[in-house]
C-alpha cells in the first residue's frame, strides 16, 4: 500500500473514534445521571435549613416532584 492510503485510513480511524468516544460517553453519562440524581431531599433539607427555612415533608415532596418534572420536561 502506498503512504497516501495509510494516512487517510488513519484520519478515517481518528474521526471514527473520536466520533464514537463522544457519542459512548454521552451515554454513559445521561444513564449515570438518570441512576445518581445530583440533589435528593437530604441535600434539600439541608439547604432549606441553612436558609433558616423549617422544611417539612409535605414541602420536600412537592420540591422533588417539581424539579423531576422540570428534568423530564427539558429533555
């Protein structure tokens, strides 16, 4: 084969794998933030309370249902 081959199958396999690597880690990290939320109601509570507010369940579940809606609705 001639350098001129190898090199373009090379930039095909660079762009093929870069391609792949971003779409794999899209991915990977849409599912892991769907399975680990980044906020839950412990780290609500402890926000209401550092902002002197007394959280109660009833306000904690209405909180969580609102920002989960808001999740789904944006996507």
């Amino acid at each position: 084969m001639s350098t001129g081959i190898w090199i373009l199958l090379l930039v095909v396999a660079l762009i093929v794998g870069l391609v792949g690597g971003f779409f794999g880690a899209r991915k990977y990290m849409e599912n892991y933030l769907k399975n680990n939320p980044p906020i839950n109601e412990d780290m609500l509570r402890t926000m209401m309370l550092q902002m002197g507010q007394k959280p109660s369940n009833k306000k904690l579940h209405q909180m969580m249902q609102s920002m989960q809606a808001q999740s789904k609705k944006s996507k």
